[in-house]
C-alpha cells in the first residue's frame, strides 16, 4: 500500500509563509503526478494544483496562482508545497494525493487520485 505524509503544517500571520512536504512510500514516486488539495471548515475539498512525474509541469487553482509553488524531488520520494503571501482565507487541512496513473483528464478532482495523506493543519491568523 502507497503511503503518503504531510508534514510543516503550523499557525502562522497573513504575509507569512509555509512549507509543506509530503512523503511518499510504495510504489515508484517518479511514475505518479501528484496533487495538493485542501479543506477548510464549512467547505468542501478544493483542488490547489499538481505537477506533472518529472516535475517539469504544474497546474494550480486561481485562489493560489503566483503565491503557491508545487515542486518535487523523485529521489527523496518528497513533493513539496510551498505558500508564500498566506491570506487567512488559506486556513484549511492540506492533503497530499497520488494520481490514478492514466487519469490525465481528472486532476481538478478528488476523484482523479487514489491515495490520500492524512493532512496538516495551516491556519492563517490577521
């Protein structure tokens, strides 16, 4: 079974930024695009983008474009979030997901991903 780690989740003030790190056991990290998402109270799972196997490509949803950077390092299994200019509207659980291997049409949804991390917290204070 394919294990994935959230990790840097924390409390922080609006302008700040975070680092989230996500790794991944089982299975061959470099063959799976991966994807962020994250949830916030009262609202459903909102996609915040993913980025290609090699690394070379990434999606993001408009609410991050320009202040959120998804990268990856294949040989330490590790995709990474970074969130720079955090507004409190951030404030959400961030999950890390493995992408169903020929599934390129469904990246905006949950749907399109197959294992799942268990989440950290970030929350955005003013």
């Amino acid at each position: 079974q394919v294990q994935l780690v959230e990790s840097g989740g924390g409390l922080v003030q609006a302008g700040e930024s975070l680092r989230l790190s996500c790794a991944a056991s089982g299975g061959t990290f470099s063959s799976y695009a991966m994807g962020w998402f994250r949830q916030a109270p009262g609202k459903e799972r909102e996609f915040v983008g993913v980025i290609t196997r090699s690394g070379a490509s990434t999606i993001y949803a408009d609410s991050v474009k320009g202040r959120f950077t998804i990268s990856r390092d294949n040989a330490k299994n590790t995709v990474y979030l970074q969130m720079n200019s955090l507004k409190p509207e951030d404030t959400a659980v961030y999950y890390c997901a493995r992408r169903k291997t020929f599934d390129s049409g469904n990246y905006y949804y949950g749907d399109g991903y197959d294992f799942w991390g268990q989440g950290t917290q970030v929350t955005v204070s003013s």
